[in-house]
C-alpha cells in the first residue's frame, strides 16, 4: 500500500534526521534556533500530511499548535534570553566531538530500530508508522546525546526541545491520545522551557540574583494565572 | 462537593496575588494564608476519610478518583504541609533578618508553596496516567521556584540541575504513556490511561510490550524519587533549598514517584511480566541503597546527609516493592508514612541549626546541645529514629521488609544488612561528632527560637512515637484496605 503522503512522509523523515545532524554539529547559537525551527516546521507537515490520509482534525491542530509554539514562540523566546547572555557561539565540547557523536548517533538509530522490530506485532502493522516511532525514539536519544555533549545550558535546553519533538513525532504514529491531552502537554511544555530559559540566564550571564529574581517574578505571576 | 473541597483553596492563591508587597505585616498575613489552605486540605482529607465511601470518581471520562491509596498519600502531603507552613513563617523571617531571601520573593515564595500543595494533592486523585505526568511536571517546575527564591547562585545551578533530570527523565516515561494507550488501543479497541481500566485490562496486555513500556515509565519516576542512577539532582536540591522546602522534598516529592511506580507495579503484578520487573525493582534497590550508603559516609553537610538517607530509604522501597508479597507491601506503604515524618523532623531541627550557626557544616556547629537543646533532640530523635531503631515507626517496616528479602535470597540479605549498617555508622558518627564539639567563646547572640518553629517539631516528635509504639487500628486498617483494594 504505497500512497503519495506515505512517500511524501518518508521524505520528511529524511530531512528530520539531517537536522538532527546539523543540530549534533553547528556551533552558532542562532543557526541552532533556526534548525529547531526548520525541524519542527518538518514535524508539523509530517502531521498535516497524516492528517490529509486519515482526516483526523486533532491532526491538524497539532499541526497548527507545533507551528505556532515550536517554529516561532520557543525559537523567539530563546534568540531574546540568547540576546541577554551576549554568547554567539557554543564552541565547548565536553566528552564527544562533533564527529564521534554523529557516529553515536548513527549507531543509536541502529540499535533502536533492531529493538523495536522485536515489538512489532503488538503495534501498528504499517511500515511507515514503524519508521515513524523508530525515528521518534532516535531523535529522543540523539536530544539526550546534545544534552550530555554541551556545556552550556542553552544549547542543552535544545538538546532538550529536540528530544521533545521526538516525543512529538512519537506520538503522532502511535496512538492519537485524548485530544485534550496533547493540548496540556504542549501547554506544560512551554512553561517548562520559558523557566529553564529564565534560569539559563540567571547562570549565563554576569548580572546580580537580584536582576534574575525580577525577571522570574512577572513571569511566575503569568504562570499562574495559566494555572486557573 | 468533594471536589470544592479541593477547589476552594484556589480562593487562597487568589488572595496572594492581588496582595501589595508593601504592606506592614505583609509576610505573616501571607504565611496565615498559606497555613489556612494547607489546613483546609487537612480537614478535607480527615472528613473524606471519616464520612465518605470509597471510591468516589468525578466527570465522565473518571479524570479524577478519590480511592483510599490517592488518600492515604494526600493524607501524608497535607500533614507535612501543615507543619512545614506553620515552620515557615518562623524559618522564613530569619531568613529575612539575614538576608538570604528578600521580601519581593515572598510572594513568589508562599505562591508556589501552595500550588505546590495543590497540583501534589491533584496528583494523588488523578486517575489518568497522563493527567498524573503532567501534574508530576508541575511539581517539578514549583519545587525548583521554590528552591531558587533564595539569595544565591548555587540555588540556581542546584535548580537546574533538577529541573533537567528531572523532565528529561519524564520525557522517556511519556514514551512509555503512549505504548500502553496504544497496547490498549489494540486490545480493547479504544485506547485507556486509567489506573482503574488499566488495572482490570492487565492481562490482555501483550507481556513484551509491557515490559518495555513499564521501564520508560519507570525512569521518569525513578528521577523523581531519586532511584540510582537517575538520583544525581536529589542531593544538591536538597542541601541548597530551604530546610522547610528540602522537608517538603523530601517527605512529599519523593512519594509522588514512589507511588506512581507503586501504581504501575500493581498493574504489572497481574501480568506475566512481574518476573523480570521483581528483578529489575531489586537490583535497582539494592544498588540505590549501596551507592547512598557509600555516599553517606563522609558526609559533612547535614541536609547532604539527611538528602542521600532519602535515597537510601527510597532505594528500600523499591527492594520491597520488588519482592512483591501483600506483607511486604504493607510495610513499604507504612514505610511512606514513617520516612515523610522523620525526614520532616529531621529537616526542620537542621533548619534551626542553619539559623544558628549559619552554615550546615558540622565543624561550625558549636555547643550544640546548650545552644539549641529543642533542634539537637530533634536531630538525636530523628537520626535514631531513621536508622530504624525499635519503638520508632521504621523498625517494624525494615524488619519485615528484610525477613522477606530473606527468604527471597540470603546472600542478598546479608548484603543489605551490610549496607544499612554503613548507613546506621555514619550517622552516628555524624550525631556524635556534631554534639560533642565544645568551645570555650559563646555566641554573643543566640538566636531565639520562635514557638511556631518549635511546634511542628514537637508534634511530629510526638507523631512518631505514637505511632511506633501503639500502631493505631485505624491505620491498619486502612493500609490493608489499600492492599487489599491494588489487588495483592
């Protein structure tokens, strides 16, 4: 059974994985912002794409939400705490150079792949959602392999939305989970990355705590009034 | 009517924000505040448990649900908060004094101190395994608040440090989340997260699947109850936050992870997959137990101590949790209760100290018995108390928590008791090196402890004896119930 957004879908999962690449790699900090955008902008045609085959509007949601936070809120956000903390580029390293990671992460993909073929039969049999879930598990180590080859905290907090999306992706060939509940998840997760953003910079920078508590206080007060 | 119960202290928030920090008596007209919804809890909690019948379930999809193990927890979380508000407003205003929190953080302060409570108590009664991972999200993001409100740059870095094991490790749990609702998906023909569903549909679960799922789920709550080796944030937090929030840290935020991989387990309990995960929980806990105790020996700071004794007991759990027989479970549920209020003690002498002397270092803590005979009995009572000493509540839990291991395997027994020997060593060394040290030059000002510090402290002094000498019925009865209810 082979359609055009299945094929159209596998090309996506090729681009995805090369910006996973580039992420493991590229020093500039806002290059790095624009590959997490390019990367999320990939996850939502993956989920319009889903969408147009089987016409589920959650679908489209998703799409539209993932556009809004990942592509232009979260990137945004960061390029303004990035603005703050004066650093143009993350050129430490601190156990695995560029290189070896991208072969780590190669091996990854591969493992993952060999120990979710022994699953298959408890989930969907298509081939496409296989490669789906297998990409999503893999770039959620590839996030963790940023997280720990980093030094600074703002490229580990990508390191941290990119094993995000891989959740995203995850979940997006899985199961469609209870409308509602994607909305909370996404919600959740931009709280949690505007406080690790405000954080990042209270470490980064040079400036006082008494500056670092003014800047959480307005915004622990928006986060409040979410909370009702 | 249950449900405004838990609601009405929203009320309680509401007032917080819309008040002016400039205010005279600004602080304490916060702390009333919080001890007043932190007393609300308790008295639902209490009249829930007298007058209602178990279990109760709100909204058509069963989102939340009340039943006697959510209860039980939420029991623990409101008692402990209670008195950690109550602490607070002494511990806070010497803090004040010293400069180590400035009066513009108040608010934020007691704000998150609340909802803390809140989303804690919301976490107990949801139903939803999804529900329950977003609001364990949000108790991770407020305890972090909580922790960086104080005036330095190592709350920062120790916050942090939470924060990102802390979600990261989430992250995997999710993936965990949805395999089960699409294991379900395919077994039922309509996806469930409920605990209730889950529970009953377990055996229709296909086994591999469920195993691999079960281990996604376990690393995100392993992270939160600071299981090795996803533990690594537990001892910073918890020796940089405020002694008041480290109790809560302690005695709460731990239980949110163990009773989720509790939870989990009673699922897993009904399928043929319980083998390997026994296996799995054992050798997690026997290792969570050796590294804490290694860890424990050369300690200096007391709340690092006092943090990786949390680790340990946390790593005691898991072993019962492994050995899986309904005697077993019994005592690590009365474990909970018995190590939140211990730590709680524990913390709150350290605390004391911590105003004192000004540091947490035991080479700085001087005439400790003259000068603060109240903390000093409480860190006597506590440190005894949670090495599981008989006539407190822990000795009954590790006895019969390890004559099961026993019969599970001697060699692994011995091992264990080898282990929390070394945990029992080094704190007593660590009691009798911090009240034996004299010196001649006294302090010119002592600091004065206010009543509402010592309070809290009295009670749980009294708390614990009473229960680890008589052991109430009530109690009894309600942990077999909850035994009896996870299907053991």
């Amino acid at each position: 059974m082979i359609s055009v957004q299945y094929e159209l879908t596998r090309i996506l999962f090729v681009l995805v994985l090369c910006s996973a690449a580039l992420l493991i790699t590229q020093r500039s900090l806002t290059s790095l912002f624009s590959i997490y955008a390019v990367q999320s902008l990939l996850l939502s045609f993956v989920a319009l794409l889903l969408f147009w085959k089987t016409g589920v509007y959650a679908l489209l949601f998703i799409a539209g939400l993932t556009i809004l936070t990942k592509v232009v809120v979260i990137p945004y956000v960061l390029r303004k705490v990035q603005k703050d903390i004066y650093t143009k580029r993350d050129l430490e390293f601190s156990y695995l150079s560029p290189v070896s990671s991208i072969l780590i992460s190669t091996a990854l993909i591969f493992v993952v792949y060999k120990s979710f073929a022994h699953f298959r039969f408890g989930l969907s049999q298509d081939n496409v959602f296989f490669m789906g879930a297998v990409i999503g598990v893999s770039l959620l180590f590839i996030g963790m392999l940023i997280i720990f080859s980093r030094k600074q905290m703002i490229t580990k907090i990508i390191g941290y939305l990119t094993m995000e999306n891989g959740v995203l992706l995850f979940s997006l060939f899985i199961a469609e989970l209870p409308f509602i509940i994607e909305v909370l998840i996404i919600l959740d997760l931009i709280i949690l990355i505007l406080l690790s953003a405000i954080l990042a910079f209270g470490i980064d920078s040079t400036s006082t705590m008494k500056e670092f508590h003014r800047k959480l206080d307005p915004f622990s007060l928006w986060f409040k009034k979410q909370q009702k | 009517m249950i449900l405004l119960m838990y609601g009405l202290p929203g009320l309680v928030l509401l007032a917080i924000l819309f008040m002016r920090p400039q205010r005279p008596g600004y602080g304490r007209l916060l702390n009333i505040a919080t001890v007043v919804n932190a007393s609300i809890y308790l008295a639902s909690t209490i009249f829930i448990l007298a007058g209602v019948q178990l279990p109760v379930s709100f909204f058509s999809g069963n989102y939340l649900y009340i039943d006697m193990f959510g209860l039980y927890e939420v029991l623990i979380a409101s008692i402990v908060f209670l008195l950690a508000a109550l602490y607070a407003r002494g511990y806070i205003r010497g803090l004040l004094k010293k400069k180590e929190i400035d009066r513009e953080n108040l608010k934020l302060f007691y704000g998150a101190f609340n909802l803390l409570l809140i989303v804690i108590v919301f976490a107990f009664i949801s139903n939803n395994l999804a529900l329950f991972w977003i609001l364990l999200e949000l108790t991770t993001i407020l305890s972090a608040i909580l922790i960086v409100t104080l005036n330095a740059r190592e709350n920062v870095l120790a916050a942090l440090k939470y924060v990102f094991t802390a979600s990261t490790a989430m992250l995997f749990s999710f993936i965990g989340i949805i395999l089960i609702f699409a294991m379900t998906q395919q077994a039922l023909g309509t996806g469930t997260l409920n605990w209730s569903e889950l529970i009953v549909q377990a055996h229709s679960l296909p086994t591999p699947l469920f195993t691999l799922a079960f281990m996604f789920i376990f690393i995100g709550l392993a992270a939160k109850a600071g299981i090795v080796p996803f533990h690594t944030w537990l001892p910073p937090a918890h020796a940089k936050a405020p002694s008041v929030v480290s109790a809560l840290l302690s005695a709460v935020l731990l239980n949110t992870g163990i009773y989720g991989i509790i939870r989990l387990y009673a699922i897993a309990h009904r399928t043929p997959a319980i083998k390997q995960i026994s296996l799995m929980l054992i050798i997690f806990g026997v290792v969570t137990v050796g590294i804490a105790a290694f860890s424990m020996l050369s300690r200096e700071n007391i709340k690092k101590l006092v943090a990786f004794s949390s680790i340990e007991h946390m790593g005691l759990m898991i072993i019962g949790l492994g050995l899986g027989t309904p005697v077993v479970l019994f005592w690590v549920l009365f474990h909970t209760l018995g190590h939140a209020l211990i730590k709680s003690l524990l913390f709150f002498s350290a605390g004391i100290l911590h105003q004192e002397f000004g540091s947490n270092k035991f080479y700085d803590m001087k005439n400790v018995l003259s000068l603060q005979p109240l903390a000093s009995l409480g860190l006597i009572v506590g440190g005894v108390a949670i090495i599981g000493t008989p006539m407190f509540p822990l000795f009954f839990s590790k006895l019969y928590i390890l004559i099961q291991l026993g019969e599970f395997s001697k060699p692994l027994l011995f091992l264990v008791l080898l282990l929390l020997l070394i945990v029992a060593a080094s704190i007593a060394i660590f009691l009798i090196r911090t009240c034996c040290q004299t010196d001649e030059v006294k302090p010119a000002v002592r600091y004065r402890v206010p009543w509402v510090m010592k309070a809290p402290i009295i009670t749980l002094m009294v708390m614990i004896f009473t229960i680890g000498i008589f052991f109430p019925q009530m109690l009894q009865n309600m942990l077999s119930g909850i035994v009896f209810s996870l299907g053991f």
